[in-house]
C-alpha cells in the first residue's frame, strides 16, 4: 500500500528551491518516493507545499529526517512549517 504526503515548508526563494528540489528527484526515487512536485502558494511566496507518494509513511519518515536530506533542504532555502500529512485512499 502507498501513501500520499503534503509536506508544507517556508522558503527563501520559491524558484531556486524548485530547483534544488528537482536536481533531488533520484535520491526520492530511491527512497521510494514518487510522483512527488514542489507548488507555491499564490498567497505566500514564501510558503510551498510538495505532494508525493511513499511506498509507506516509515519509508519517507526515514527518508525525510536523515542528516543527507536535512542538508538538502538546508542548501534549498527551506525548512518544515508543520509535520508532514500522509493520507491514504
């Protein structure tokens, strides 16, 4: 069974986190996270949403907390604004 997580997170920069965000696409792959992409949101440039699928909520809590993705998010400019929401259908 998968999982759909919305992650909401603050930002600096809405384009350059997308960038960095995508240049992380196969370590998610890897992960087992999926179909995963970056919105803005229109009413607060420095608020962005991503919308993903993990093969399971362990699988992106692991991914999610590990030292090498903090760094990522920390080169991207962002930071968690709540915990991640995982939803199943």
């Amino acid at each position: 069974m998968s999982v759909k997580i919305i992650v909401s997170l603050e930002v600096e920069n809405f384009d350059h986190f997308k960038s960095v965000f995508e240049k992380g696409r196969p370590y998610r792959e890897q992960a087992g996270i999926s179909e995963s992409d970056a919105y803005r949101n229109i009413d607060s440039q420095k608020s962005a949403y991503v919308i993903g699928t993990a093969t399971s909520k362990e699988v992106f809590i692991e991914f999610f907390t590990s030292d090498a993705q903090k760094e990522r998010m920390q080169n991207a400019g962002s930071k968690p604004a709540g915990p991640p929401i995982f939803l199943e259908g």
